[in-house]
C-alpha cells in the first residue's frame, strides 16, 4: 500500500512525509517540483528509506501525474502543493493560479481517471484529501465568532483566491462525479523546516543574524498558531475517519497578535542565545503594511474534535520552544536555504529596516 503526497519538500509536507514513516509502515510517493519553498534537506532523514519515492515535477503535468498513479497505485492522494507566500503572491499572482487553480485542477482529473478505474473495494478505499487554509474565509471583525466550515468564502489576496478556487474544484469533482474528497482548512503553522520568509522563521533567523524584523502595519493582525505536527496528526486523522464530501477546519485555539508573537520569541532567544548587543527586540522595525492585509484569522475547530476525536496537542508555549530549539540545533539548514534563490527574494524585499513586503 502506499499514498501520494504532493508537495513533500515543503515546510508542512515534508513534516507529514517524516511523521508518516515514523509511525506507519505504508510508502509515501512524494512528488514535488522542488519551487524555492521545495528543499528536499528537509527529508534527509528518510533518505535510505525504501518507503520513501521521491519524483521532482510539476503537478500540472498531467501525463506524469497519471503514470505515477497507474505506476504505484495508491490508496490515497494527499495534496499540500501550492504557492503559499501571501507577499509572493501580491507581487506575482501567475504561477499562484497555475500551481494552486490548474494544478489542483490537474489532479483531480487524474485521480478522477485512476479511480474510475479501481475495481469496488479499493474505489470505496480511496481518498482525495485537499489541504487548505483559513484565510479562504477572508478577515474577522475583533468580536466576530472563530471560522466556521460553514462561513462564507471571502478571500481578500492572490493566495487565498487561488486556495479558494481549489477548494471549490475540489467540492465540484465530490458533487458531481463522486470523486471521494476531503478538505481541511488549516490556520497559520508554525514549526521546523518552515521556510524563513513567514513570520516566525523569518524573526528567528533575522534576529540571530542581528538583522531587522519587520512589522507589517501596526503589528496587531492576529493569527491562529498551530504547530504543524498538530496539523500532521489532523490531516491522518480526517485522512483515516472524516466523512468523504466534508470539510473539516483545524486550528490551534491560539489567537495571538504579531507583535506578540515577534516579542515572545525575541525574549525567549533572549534567554537561549544572548547577543552581546542587547535584547533582541531592539531590532524590531514597524514596516509598511502589507496591501489588502487581513486583519484576523481564528478557527473554530469543534467539528473536527466533535467527529474525530482531534484538538492540538501542543499549547503555543511548548510548540515555540520546540520550534526554536529547531531552528538553533539546525544553522546548517538555515544556512543553506539562504544561500539559494531566498537570498535574493530577502534582499529585494526585506533588506534595510523600512522597505515594505
Ligand atoms: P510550502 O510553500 O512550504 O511548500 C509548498 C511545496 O509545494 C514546495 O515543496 C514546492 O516545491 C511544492 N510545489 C509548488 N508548486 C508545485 C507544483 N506546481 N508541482 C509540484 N510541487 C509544487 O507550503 P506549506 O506551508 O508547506 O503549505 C502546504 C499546503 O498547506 C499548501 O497547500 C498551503 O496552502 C496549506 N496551508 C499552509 C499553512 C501554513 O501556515 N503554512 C496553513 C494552512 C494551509
Ligand atoms: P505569514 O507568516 O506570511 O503568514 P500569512 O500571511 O499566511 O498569515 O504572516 C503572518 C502574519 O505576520 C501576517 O499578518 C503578516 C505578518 N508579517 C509581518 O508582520 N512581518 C513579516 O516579515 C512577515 C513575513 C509577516
């Protein structure tokens, strides 16, 4: 047996890929077209494991996408790839509509083909799980109730555009030809392998390098932070038991404006890795705001508890701990993610305090 993942080299995929080996035994056939966010350092420790496939394409190819199908017949599809940089996608919105609308287009009529085909029992085994996000649902007023599955689609940039319509791709190919779909809108995710252009990476690292960390606006956006092996565990969970058709949105119950954010993790480093210049929140520099910036995102994830038996493990204070032990224990990955394209990305946009996203 085995399942697809695509996307695997990312931050929140290559986290599933390592925790799905580490506690089953199924194959996992990992295609990704290792963008700038794909580093397959990430699964460096899988690498001797047979179970592991890895294939670098596009999931918009969709002769590769149906001979690996056919090839290694998996029981299931699930699918992380995408563009998912907000600020990427506000300076160029192209490739956000090509990899996130037509490449998960792509996949659902490949899969679409591949299970028309299987005979009943594994037709009624498989599953088509689609990873999404919260920010399909647009921004909260400060009082309004976290996001329900239910609240209305109102995304507000290129990114969630995109994730919004392949949400609605993906719903379509359920309804109309039986397609057996899943899809869980997941809040922001925040721990290793996450690459340094969000917002926690990006203050840990720019803040032991002594560089400035910007602020968009007034810094009071807030955000629903959810360890990503929290979101690894909800994924097999709604994978293994969410009812096909369904959404099911996963959160943290973890509301937490930026500049809290930026000030709790200055003030741990502070006590893990001194620097010599002083506190590190004397680096933080409030920066131009980003154009259409939601202001709020909260999940309200009683479905998933409800049906499935889900909630976070992690309370924030032991999912940034271990996330920074991460990020200190790992100077080498760092170090080499921003000697790539990164580095220009950084330089063009994030050099100087000041500059805007
Ligand atoms: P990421 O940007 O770190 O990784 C994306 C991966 O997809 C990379 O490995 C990249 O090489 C690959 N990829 C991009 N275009 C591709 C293509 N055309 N064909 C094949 N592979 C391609 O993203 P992430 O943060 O790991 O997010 C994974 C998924 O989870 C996305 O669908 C995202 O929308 C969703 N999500 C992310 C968060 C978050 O906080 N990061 C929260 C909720 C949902
Ligand atoms: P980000 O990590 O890009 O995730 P998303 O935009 O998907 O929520 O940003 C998280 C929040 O932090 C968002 O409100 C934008 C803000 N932010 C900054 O203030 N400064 C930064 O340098 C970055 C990257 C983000």
């Amino acid at each position: 047996m085995a399942i697809l993942v695509t996307g695997g080299a990312g931050f929140i995929g290559a986290n599933f890929v390592l925790d799905w080996l580490a506690c089953t035994d199924e194959a996992v056939v990992n295609l990704d077209k290792l963008t700038y966010a794909g580093n397959l350092e990430s699964l460096a420790p899988v690498v001797d494991d047979g179970r592991h496939r890895f294939v670098a394409g596009d999931i918009c190819d969709a002769q590769l996408v149906g001979r690996l199908l056919e090839t290694h017949r998996p029981r299931s599809i699930v699918h992380f790839a995408a563009e998912s940089h907000v600020d990427r996608s506000i300076r160029g919105p192209g490739e956000f509509v090509r990899t996130n609308i037509e490449g998960t287009y792509t996949l659902l009529e490949c899969a679409r083909a591949y299970w028309s085909g299987l005979d009943t029992g594994a037709k009624d085994a498989f599953r088509f799980l689609h990873v999404s996000t919260d920010e399909v649902y647009g921004s909260l007023a400060p009082d309004a109730p976290p996001f329900a599955e239910t609240h209305a689609y109102e995304p507000n940039s290129p990114y969630s555009a995109s994730k919004a319509a392949s949400d609605h791709l993906a719903r379509a190919w359920h309804q109309t030809y039986g397609l057996p779909v899943l899809t869980t809108n997941c809040s922001n995710n925040y721990g290793p392998f996450q690459f340094p252009e969000k917002l926690i990476p990006l203050v840990i690292v720019n803040a032991l390098a002594g560089k400035p960390l910007p602020v968009y606006g007034d810094g009071r956006q807030v955000r629903d932070w959810l360890y990503v092996g929290d979101h690894c565990a909800a994924i097999r969970t709604v994978l293994a038991s969410g009812r096909i058709g369904e959404t099911y949105n996963v959160g943290g119950w973890n509301e937490i404006a930026n500049i809290d954010i930026v000030h709790t993790v200055c003030r741990l480093l502070d006590g893990l890795r001194p620097s010599s210049a002083g506190p590190y929140e004397q680096l933080i520099r409030f920066v131009a705001d980003r154009p259409g910036h939601d202001r709020r995102y909260a999940i309200d994830a009683r479905k998933i508890e409800r049906e499935l038996g889900w909630r976070p493990a992690e309370t924030f204070d032991s999912g940034i701990a271990k996330t920074l032990r991460w990020y200190l224990d790992h100077g080498d990955w760092v170090g080499h993610v921003q000697s790539g394209a990164y580095r220009e990305w950084m330089a063009r946009h994030y050099d100087g305090a000041g500059s805007a996203p």
